[in-house]
C-alpha cells in the first residue's frame, strides 16, 4: 500500500476524519496504523464497529477509488496530507479524510462563496440566484453550493451562464448522479468546474449524506449566501454551520408574507448581513482578499448543546420533531447538534 492507499482505507471507515486521524498518527505513522488489529485499535479509541471495518473491510473500497481514479484524467484523490486539499476546509472540524474530485482539481484552491436555498424557490428567488451567481463569479469568486434542484442548480448555470466556473459537492459518489434531471448540469459543471464528494464513487444517495454534503459546501467557502430559504429550511443549517467556522453569513430578504424568505429574515434577525444587491457583499471584500485560513476550533469539545440533546436520546430510534420537545430545542439547533454528533461518531 501506498500513502494515497492508506488514506483511502481510513476513509472507509465512518468517524475517522482528517482531525481524529492527525490525532492518532502523532503517536503512529499512517501506514502502521492501517496494519493493526482489531484489539489494539480500540486501545487506541476506534470502536469495535470502526476497528472491525479498517481491518477486514477496507480493501474493496480502496479498490473501488483506484478503479474509478484509472478510468479518467479527470478523476482525483485529494487525501487530507496532499497539497492540493483545501486548506479552509482541512480548518473545519471533521474534514473528510479523502475527497473525491472530477474536473477541475485546482478550482478548489481559488476563493468560493456557497449559495445556497429552498429547493422550490419562487420566479424571483430563482432569477436572484442566477443573478447574484453571475456577477460574484464575474468578481472572481467561485461559486459554489450542493446541485440539488432550486437555489443550488440555478447559482450553478448563473456562474456558467456568465463564463464563470462553479464547484458542486454531492451527497453521494461521483458515478451516480441525483437528481436525475441535473445529469445535463453536472456534465456542464465537469467541464467547467469540479463535482466533489466525500463518499466512494459507487455509494448511493442518502437523505443523511445531504446535511454531512452541506459542511463541506460550507467548509470550502469563505461566506455563505442564503437566498430563499423557510423556516425549516436545511438552509439554516448550512448557516448556523458557516457561523460555527467563524464564516460570513448573508441572506437576501423577501417579501413579508413569503414564507420562502422567513429563514432569511430569522438568520438577519440573528445577525447574518442583510444583502439586497452583489454590492453589499463586496463591501466584505477583505474577506475574499486572503483565502487564508479562518479561526476555528479544530477539535471541539462537546457543547452544552450536544450533551443536552445526548441526554435525551435513548436506545430506540426517534424523530427530531420528538427530540426537539424533549430536550427543550429548536428543531433547527436539533439538527446541527445532531449532525455534529454524528460527524463525531457520538450517535449513529
């Protein structure tokens, strides 16, 4: 096995991102660490489920990366120690240990915006989208969001309809493609950008891959631009994620009675930047200027939030709604603490 191989056995094993692993290989080189047994694993914090899949399941899934990797030119491997992984994501606290790129790899190294929305967003929010998209891309940022149907696909053709390239992070593997009716948009996205993922080319889409997909739409990105978005929207999220990574946050308000646009008018009341034109979020152009790293907490403690919501989650499965209630929290906050904890191998 090669360094590359080693990465990409790590990778198949859910929980072991790019921090966790920077944590054991200060007291065990990689290669090494692929090459233990399932006992001394767990001495060194893997659970059995994890220790058990590194050490008898991981080949095919590196076999399935190299496969993929050797049909194109094309297709990348950016492991969390090569060059060209992207440093403000490798600043956020559960990188993926490996990402999957096809097109342009070194599109991720340039300045990103992630915009994102409702999946049926009104005329107007689209035609503000693809408007916003357009003129940011025409500015030299790369926009970049998660292809899903509504706000995401129409920043998309904005920054291509402008000559512009754009980066799409997918909830699945690079040989599938969802929704089906984006399988025009992703092949211009290729050309003209890069698709991204965390997941091994051949897995499936997941409704839970969409909000773990959402970080590394964040992650990427500099800022995030939220345009239509309801109160329950996943877009929220992705906005409450980006504050987190001490990320700007700006949202484009609607009409009163839009109830499209109350997540953006509850993310301006919490304080993201109110923007009514691409020259208002220029005003933030320091924030573009140095695509350095953001001040994040690479290895955070649990919250008070998260132990709360531990608390209140037993044995048997149970729904957001129903934790929400019972742990005293917004289903939104559910959400993210949710997420967190699920990034942090915590809850399954």
């Amino acid at each position: 096995m090669d360094s590359l191989q080693h990465w990409l056995a790590v990778a198949s094993v859910h929980g072991l991102d790019g921090h966790r692993l920077r944590e054991l290989t200060q007291h065990i080189d990689l290669a090494a660490l692929t090459r233990l047994p399932a006992s001394t694993l767990q001495q060194l914090g893997l659970t059995a489920k994890q220790a058990q899949l590194l050490c008898y399941q991981s080949q095919p899934w590196v076999e399935q990366a190299l496969h993929w990797q050797a049909e194109s030119p094309q297709h990348h491997l950016l492991s969390f120690d090569d060059p060209r992984y992207p440093l403000l994501l490798k600043e956020t606290p559960h990188p993926p240990a490996v990402l999957f790129v096809k097109g342009d790899a070194e599109l991720l190294q340039q300045a990103q915006i992630a915009m994102v929305g409702s999946r049926s967003p009104t005329p107007g929010g689209r035609q503000i989208a693809r408007q916003f998209a357009a003129e940011l891309s025409t500015q030299g940022m790369v926009i970049t969001s998660g292809m899903a149907q509504g706000i995401d696909s129409e920043s998309h053709l904005g920054a291509l309809e402008a000559g512009s390239k754009t980066i799409a992070v997918l909830g699945h593997g690079l040989r599938q493609i969802y929704p089906v009716g984006n399988r025009a948009l992703a092949g211009r996205i290729v050309q003209h950008g890069a698709l991204v993922s965390e997941y091994f080319p051949d897995v499936r889409a997941r409704a839970e891959f969409f909000p773990q997909r959402n970080r590394i739409v964040v992650g990427l990105s500099t800022g995030t631009l939220v345009v239509e978005a309801a109160l329950r929207s996943g877009s929220l999220i992705s906005a409450h994620l980006a504050v987190q990574y001490n990320r700007e946050v700006f949202a484009v308000p609607g009409a009163l009675f839009n109830t499209q646009a109350a997540g953006c008018h509850y993310l301006i009341q919490q304080g993201a930047k109110l923007v009514t034109s691409v020259a208002d979020i220029l005003e933030e152009r320091a924030l573009f200027a140095d695509n350095g790293l953001a001040k994040t907490e690479k290895n955070p403690e649990i919250s008070l939030s998260e132990q709360q919501l531990l608390a209140n989650v037993g044995d048997e499965p149970i729904a957001t709604d129903q934790l929400a209630e019972r742990s005293g929290m917004s289903v939104t906050d559910v959400s993210i603490a949710l997420l967190q904890l699920e990034l942090a191998g915590r809850v399954a």
